[in-house]
C-alpha cells in the first residue's frame, strides 16, 4: 500500500485510477418521458424525416414564389385566393400559376407552392383576391422535410446525458421507450464515535452526520443511486464488516472520515484489503481534501474523503463526477456551469498545491460580476451553503490578486 499523504495532483489520482479500472455499462429499458437526466446506452437513429411534410413558419399564403417576382409596395402582384388549408390536415387540392392559398403556421403546403408571403405583407380586395406587397423566396417562410432531422441519421449519441430538449425531441419523433445506463449503486458510510444521527440531539463532543446526506444528494443530483450504511464506530472489525456488506450489495462505495493519518483511522487499511489492487492513491494535494483516497478491489471503486464537509463535498464534485460519468458512460461532456467575475481580495496560497476557495458573486450595476471569497474551516458546511461557486488556484500560483478576472465554477 502506498505511504500516507505520498502526494499526487488531483489529475494524477484521477488518471491512476482509470488506469485499473474500465466501468462496464448495463443498458436498461427506459420511458422517455421519463428519462431526464438519465444517459443513453446506445445511439438513438431517427425512425423518420423531421419534419415529414413540408410547413409554414408563419401566418400567410402559400405561394409559387415565381408569381411574386418583382412585387412590391408601388407594384403589388395580384393572385387568386384558391382556398384555405386546415390545420392538421393534407390539402386536397394543387396551387396553379397566379394562385395562392391561406396558410397558417405549422401548416403543410400544398403541392406546387415553394414559399409563404406573411399577412402583414399582404391584403385581400373586395375581388377576392390576394395583394402581394412583397416578393417571397422559393423556401422562404418554410420548412424543408427532413430540415431538422433524416431518416436513419443519429440524434442522440450513446452517451448522451439527456435535458429536456432532447426528450422533445424524442417526442417529435415518437420514440417512446429507449435504452439508458443503468445507475450505479454507492455505498455510503460515515466513520467516527463522535458522529450521530441528524435526528439525534447531540451531547457535548458530539456532531451529527452532514456527509453521508450532502454526498448522497451529489451522487444522486449525477445520476447514480445511493444505499446509506449509517455510522460506523471507529472499531476495526465493524467497520470490515460494513465495507464487506457494503461491497457486496453496491457497486461503489465512499467512506467520509477515516482518511487521515490518525491512528484511529482505519478506513486505508481496510480498504486494502478488501481486495487488488487495493489503495492506489492516499493524498492529494488539493485543498481543502489533502487525504483522499483511492482505492479498488476488483471492480469496485472505493473512495475515503475527508470527515470535514466542505472538503468532502469538494472533493466529491471535483474527483467523484468523473466516476460517476465514466460509470455511465459519459462520452460527451458538457462544459461545467461557470462564469467569469472579477476577485475582491487577495488570496494567498501554498505553491505545488492545488486550492479550490468557495466565493459568492455579487452582481454590480451594469451587470458584471464580482467573485467574493467566503473564508471559513473546512468543518464549516454552512461555508458552501453560503456560497455560489468555487474557483480555483493552480498548483503552480502562489495566490491571485484582487481585481483578478477568475472562473467560478457553480455548485
């Protein structure tokens, strides 16, 4: 097992660990109505042209755009009003040379239109018929069968975690069941004699457990699944007993506390051995969440956070979204929500460490952005409640300047 707090950068740990493992993804029927969030196990190929008929945009007249050649204010063209289509419905009749048929939007052109004149760019005469005060395009005010999607072409990529647009259009095109990754299943525990139940009242040296819900509520908010394991008391044997349990019924699992180098934290030991190849990485250097481990045995993932809840909770968003997306076989990754804002104080910082500082924005008048740091231990939940994202300082800085444009990572 490698020494204690024998430090590797966060990308480090992280490529270590995606050097053993290879996670496998189970396909699972699912309703797309009900897949948001839910990432798809296999390209989805359209069954059909989107859109299959050819449509209006707007209110008008359907035209053959060669009849409003010219036409203007000072020298409207003139065409006769043949009928109007109904919505939902194929037209049953075809638009001659010097003819025109009221449309509205969505409606499906008649054969041998190519364009739409809006209203507003016409009127109709006591004749009946249609005063053109603007010359249309052929496809113009239209859409084209298969202008959105063809036949057979793939929509959805596998891999793909889906948002409400792609449920749309998964509508549209009358898919109503797919294949997505089956969620994968971690195990929480929380280690420590001092740590309680939040329903608990607390005695003096007592603190109640935040870890095991704020981790939970992370995992589930990426799309895995959570099996809580409650507190397990700093005991060797107990706490073999619920890794092994644990092991057996998830798929991964994450112990808080335990991790540091105290004599009464066992959780790198017992990890080892569990199984090979057992603890790759114990300490990162990152701040807050210097002792992390990483661990596996066979093809379970096990992570050890620290006991403090801001750096559990930012060391899980940092380092256990990407085993959660690589679980759910992720292949295109969205930008992660930031934006950029201007820093109000000095930070200082530990050159050859990586720090991550929790910041509120603060919106000025005109609109731009101010990052104000929100300093605090890292036992201090209420730092990141308080907070609106994180930015970061690279290992290679000795802090950033105020007035500094920096990235804020939303959380």
């Amino acid at each position: 097992m490698p020494e204690f707090l024998s430090l590797v950068s966060p990308d480090e740990a992280l490529k270590l660990l995606f050097s053993v493992i290879d996670p496998k993804v189970t396909p699972e029927d699912t309703q797309a109505e009900k897949a948001l969030g839910r990432v798809t196990a296999e390209d989805i190929l359209s069954p059909q042209d989107l859109p299959d008929f050819k449509r209006s945009t707007v209110d008008g007249y359907a035209v053959r755009a060669k009849d409003t050649h010219g036409a203007n204010e000072a020298l409207p063209a003139y065409l006769i009003l043949r009928d109007e289509i109904p919505m939902g419905e194929q037209p049953g009749f075809i638009i001659k040379d010097q003819e025109c048929a009221l449309i509205h939007t969505g409606g499906m052109l008649p054969e041998g239109t190519d364009a739409v004149v809006m209203l507003e760019d016409s009127q109709i005469l006591e004749s009946g018929e249609i005063e053109m005060f603007k010359a249309a395009a052929a496809g113009e005010n239209i859409i084209e069968i298969g202008e959105d999607v063809s036949a057979g072409e793939v929509v959805i990529p596998a891999g793909t975690r889906l948002r409400p647009s792609e449920i749309g259009g998964l509508m549209a095109l009358g898919i109503t069941s797919i294949k997505t990754a089956r969620a994968p299943v971690f195990g929480i525990l929380s280690s420590g004699d001092e740590i309680v139940h939040p329903s608990k009242k607390t005695k003096p040296g007592q603190v109640r457990d935040i870890n095991s819900y704020t981790l939970g509520a992370l995992i589930e908010d990426l799309g895995g699944e959570v099996v809580h394991y409650g507190i397990i008391p700093d005991n060797r044997d107990e706490m073999l007993r619920a890794l092994q349990k644990a092991q057996q019924e998830c798929d991964h699992l994450i112990v808080t506390a335990g991790s540091s180098a105290s004599t009464r934290d066992l959780t790198a030991e017992i990890m080892n051995s569990l199984g090979d190849p057992g603890v790759l990485v114990h300490g990162i250097l990152i701040k807050p969440g210097k002792p992390t481990i990483f661990a596996v045995s066979g093809e379970t993932v096990m992570i050890g956070l620290p006991g403090n809840p801001v750096s559990a909770l930012v060391i899980a968003t940092l380092l256990v979204t990407p085993v959660i997306e690589s679980c759910l076989g992720i292949k295109k990754l969205r930008p992660k929500a930031a934006l950029l804002a201007e820093l109000t104080v000095n930070i200082s910082s530990q050159t050859g460490r990586e720090d991550w500082v929790p910041v509120r924005i603060i919106e000025k008048p005109g609109g731009s952005l101010l990052a104000e740091p929100v300093f605090g231990r890292s036992n201090l939940i209420f730092i990141l409640a308080k907070s609106d994202g994180l930015i970061r300082i690279p290992a290679s800085a000795t802090g950033l300047e105020a007035g500094t444009l920096v990235t804020v990572r939303l959380i």
